[in-house]
C-alpha cells in the first residue's frame, strides 16, 4: 500500500513522530511519502500534495496541539481539502503530539471536517511530548512503542475505518471544562501571545529564521520583519536562530504552563491509541 504522512512541526517533535511512523510502515513493506506543510514551496501552495492525494491508500494527518485543536497550518489544509472540490478514495489517520493538558477538540474538529468529505478516519493516537523550551529527549523509548502500538492496533483490524457513533466517542472531549473553555480558548491565547523581539546588532541576515518559519510570516530585506497577520506565534524562530537575534520571553510560558495545569488539569491517559 502507499501511505502519505502530512504534518506540521514548527519544534520538531511532530517530525520525530512522524520519522518513527514511517520507518515501522516501511519496515511492514509499505511505501511511504512524507509531506511537511511548514517547509518550501508547501508554506505557500498546498496545490502540489493536492494533486497527488488521491494516490495515497491511507494518509496520516499530523500536528502539535495549539489552542485545544490542531494548529493553523493544518487547519488550513483541511480547509484546502474541502474547497479542491474532489472526491477523495483515501483513509485516514491522525496524530497529536501535546504538552499533557489537553487534546482539547482536536480529533473531533478533524473527524467532523474528515467525515463531512466521506474519508473514512481508522484511528488515531495523542502522544505526549516537551514544549520546544524544555530539551527532554524525544522519543522516548515508552513513545517508540506506543506509536509502533498504534500501527499494529490499525493493521490488526485490515486497517477498517471506525464507526462513525463510535468515533464520536472516542474523540468526545475528556473534561466537560474544555467544552466550557474552548470557545474562548482563541480569544485568551491571543492576548498571551509572547512579544518576537528582532536584535538587529546580532543578526548577520543569514536567512535561517525565514526558511525555518513554518507559515513564511518572516522576511529579510535590508532587515528581518514578522508579518504578524501570517504569525502563529510558535516561536521556532527564537529556537532556530543560534545567534541569539530573535528573543522572545520564554520563561513567561512556564507560567502559563502551570497555570493551565491549575486551571484544566493534565488529561487521563497522557497517551493514548483510538481505533
């Protein structure tokens, strides 16, 4: 079969997952593509993977959690998936690398838009992993198995998709808050984005926060600027310049960290596997 995995990983960890994902596919004989749609010529035009799609079998849908859903740039792909007006002949599975708090909506805002395009969804698996501050190795052995795990759970049942009343239960919210929560959740999130601060007597207009801002919100003309109507305030940059030229407070976000954790709480189970 031929599998495509798309995803998004501004800090990394995403990629690691979906790196794992496709060595255990391939090492079951299956051929693999994976698409990164915060690198290239794919920041700006999803028309290429569109395209081609549809030779895929089964297509793994990938992101870190933002905002209790998945973040914007796969969200924006979905949304591109709905207006190429096709008729898709593809299954699907997603994947969730987040901080432990919450899942928040983001299996079931998918399925929705999934289901509405009658792909079937198979499964899907939340993996916990380090905010991109905290250099915690990842993965961890523990998460090499759980995703193999996941692949297993989907090839053991002939990779079937799951009942739809069934995958409303599976992806339902796992704390009423979050549901109490969610609608604001954009709203506050906006107000505690952390400022970007550009140290213009230390960058050396290398070019390397442009080609590594996942959504192409960075430019470099005599100097570095940040559309901040195209940023989503992941703040890769910060960690991709070694130069220390692009600043942000991060230490703000520890916080705010504990603050949700007061708030929200840490989901049961941390990771988990749906099929």
């Amino acid at each position: 079969m031929q599998f495509k995995l798309i995803y998004i990983s501004p800090n990394g960890t995403t990629e690691k997952t979906t790196q794992v994902l496709k060595n255990i596919i391939e090492k079951d004989g299956h051929a693999v593509e994976h698409i990164n749609l915060g690198r290239g010529e794919y920041r700006q035009d999803f028309g290429p993977i569109l395209e081609t799609i549809n030779a895929a079998d089964i297509v793994g849908f990938g992101a870190p959690a933002y905002h209790m859903d998945m973040l914007e740039p796969m969200k924006m792909f979905l949304q591109a998936l709905q207006s190429a007006g096709q008729t898709y002949q593809f299954r699907a599975f997603l994947y969730l690398n987040y901080g432990g708090i919450t899942s928040g909506k983001a299996f079931s805002n998918t399925a929705q838009v999934l289901e509405a395009l009658n792909i079937p969804v198979i499964g899907a698996m939340k993996v916990t992993a380090p905010h991109f501050h905290h250099p915690d190795p990842f993965p961890t052995k523990t998460t090499e198995a759980l995703i193999g795990d996941f692949y297993e759970a989907i090839k053991a049942k002939d990779f079937a998709p799951i009942a739809n009343d069934r995958q409303k239960e599976l992806f339902a919210v796992r704390k009423k808050r979050v549901d109490l929560l969610y609608p604001l959740v954009h709203i506050i999130g906006k107000k505690r984005e952390l400022p970007i601060t550009i140290k213009a007597d230390r960058c050396k207009s290398c070019g390397k926060c442009v080609k590594e801002c996942p959504v192409g919100a960075i430019r470099l003309d005599d100097a570095v600027t940040i559309e901040g109507a195209k940023c989503i305030h992941c703040y890769h940059c910060s960690v991709a310049c070694k130069l220390g030229a692009v600043a942000v407070p991060v230490e703000k976000l520890d916080t705010m960290i504990k603050l949700n954790k007061r708030i929200i709480g840490m989901e049961s189970p941390l990771n988990a596997i749906y099929y």
